[in-house]
C-alpha cells in the first residue's frame, strides 16, 4: 500500500480548509444578520429598491416639465411685453389668432388639408 504524496494531501486539505472557513463565516450571525437587513432593504420595505428607481425616473421626468414649462413661461412673458409694446404687433396677434379685422375688409379662411389626396 503506497501513501500518498505531499502535494496529492495539499490538494486534498487546502479545500476543505477553504470549504470550512467559508462555511463558518456564512454561518456567523452578524453576516446572517447583515443579509436578512439587506433583503429585507431591497425587496420588502415600504422604501424598497425598485420603489426608488421608479421614483427616481419620476423625479427626473417632473424636472424636465419644469424645464419645459419655464422655457413655455418665458416664451408668454417676451410675447406679452411685444404686446404690450408695439401695436403693430398686437394687431397682428389679433388678426391671427382672433380673426380680427379693419371695417373696411373681408376675411376669408382657407383650410388646406394636414395631407393632400394622393400624398401619403
């Protein structure tokens, strides 16, 4: 019966010396604890990961309305103080938006189709 070679136990023992320390610090309480808290954390809690990414995304999409309406706002404002300002302009705002017109003319609204016949 021939025993077995140093380097055929290393390759034996260093394993299991591996598997064992691995096994141990699995099975120690604080690192339990610290996974249960991070499960819990991520999955279960009212604050729970994917609730803040959905807010998140919610977040990101309300600061772009507020970009939006900021530049809406400013866009209203620099048209109200044209109004306000020149009557030339004002009298075109009129006539376009409000059909306005002098006594002396006739208006005539001609509604061109958003696609012509045979224009896909």
């Amino acid at each position: 019966m021939a025993l077995a070679s140093p380097a055929l136990l290393h390759l034996i023992f260093v394993p299991m010396k591996m598997l064992r320390f691995i096994r141990k610090v699995l099975l120690n309480k604080y690192v339990l604890a610290l996974a249960a808290f991070c499960t819990w954390v991520l999955f279960f809690d009212k604050n729970d990961f994917f609730t803040q990414r959905q807010r998140h995304t919610e977040l990101r999409m309300l600061n772009q309305k507020i970009t939006y309406y900021k530049e809406q706002i400013a866009a209203a404002q620099k048209e109200l103080r044209a109004l306000e300002n020149d009557p030339s302009t004002l009298e075109k705002y009129a006539r376009e938006k409000y059909y306005m017109k002098r006594d002396n003319e006739d208006i005539y609204i001609i509604e061109t189709p958003e696609n012509p016949p045979g224009k896909p």
